[in-house]
C-alpha cells in the first residue's frame, strides 16, 4: 500500500541518441539517459560520449509548491563543465514564480551566492492524446563588479511534447536550451516514458 502511494504517477523514462562526430577521426557519438520523475521531484543520469571524450551528466530535483515555491536542485553536467547546487525559493501563483535562488559558486559546492529569479510553467493537453509543457526560468546573477550587464542574464527554457500511445506508455520530444555559469547550450531528443 505505501509503496503504491510513493509510486503512483511516477513516469520511468529513457533516450538513445548516436552520431557522427563533428571532427574525424573519432568514434561515433552516443548519448544514453535513463530516469524516473512525476510532478515533484525528476531524477535523471546520462552517460555521453563526445569527440572520444566520456561523460556523466546528472540532474536530480525535488519541488514543493504550496504558494511559496521551493525546489533543491543539484546538477552535475559534466559534458559542458556546469555543476552546481542550488534553492529556488520564490512565490508562486497560477504557474508563475517570483524570488530568489541560492546557488553554488564553486564545483566543491562550498560557497554560495543569492540573485533574483522568476519562472513560468505551463502544461496543457490537446484530444486527451498529446500533452505540451514549456518551463521557462530567468536568473539575475551580477558579475564580480555588482553589475547586470545583458551577458550576465542565465536562463533555462525546456519544452516537452509528449504522446500518449497506449494507457502506460509515452513516446517524447524534449528540448533544452539554456546559459548557466557561463555555458550555453542546447539539447533535443526522442524517448519513451512508462506509467507505473
């Protein structure tokens, strides 16, 4: 019964991505993910090889969002040299979220600094077949000078499509493009998502 309750809408999901590098000679690159998530928390691990070099990238959250909006979130995105640790903590209200976010500044998460941030999210769903969702979130994190020149903005805009194929299963697009910690980069890619 109460490993029912700590299941139910969970959504296990992966993804298979393989290509031609971008520079030869070098082996074909692949990027395999696996996860679990629902509404509340997302946990997810990929492991990526580029231009010969192997990666692990992992992102785990937890949100909790009555009114006032807190998510811990750690991601370790070792592909394009971001890691962090970081609180989202703002006021919610009809799928918009105002506040702050303290995040790590160092990769041995030892040092911390607080900025103004703010986030949208929507989801909706069209026949009772297909369910879009965009979220949208925008950091304001000065520079060492205590200035906010347009550089300095950080954001994260994920998007996701997915289509309901039978009562369990899910086939998915997703999206990402964002600036965090003075990288910018961008992901799109197909997968299966089950029903528990």
């Amino acid at each position: 019964m109460v490993l029912d309750s700590l299941l139910a809408g969970v959504m296990l999901f992966t993804s298979f991505a393989a290509r031609t590098p971008n520079v030869q000679p070098n082996p074909d690159d692949y990027e395999v993910s696996i996860g679990f998530s629902n509404d509340y928390y997302y946990v997810n691990r990929q492991w990526e090889r580029e231009l010969g070099e192997h990666y692990i990238d992992d992102l785990f959250w937890a949100k909790f969002d009555n009114g006032m909006y807190f998510k811990p979130e750690y991601m370790d995105k070792q592909s394009q040299g971001v890691k962090y640790l970081k609180l989202d903590w703002r006021r919610s209200w009809k799928g918009f979220t105002a506040g702050f976010t303290t995040r790590s500044t160092t990769d041995k998460l030892n040092e911390y600094e607080t900025f103004l941030s703010g986030g949208m999210s929507k989801k909706k769903t069209y026949w009772e077949k297909v369910d879009f969702e965009i979220n949208y979130n925008l950091y304001l994190n000065p520079n060492e000078n205590n200035d906010l020149e347009p550089e300095d903005y950080e954001f994260e805009n994920k998007f996701k499509v997915s289509w309901k194929l039978t009562e369990k299963i899910r086939l998915y697009n997703l999206g990402e493009i964002a600036r965090l910690k003075g990288s910018d980069y961008y992901k799109a890619k197909i997968g299966i998502e089950v029903s528990l």
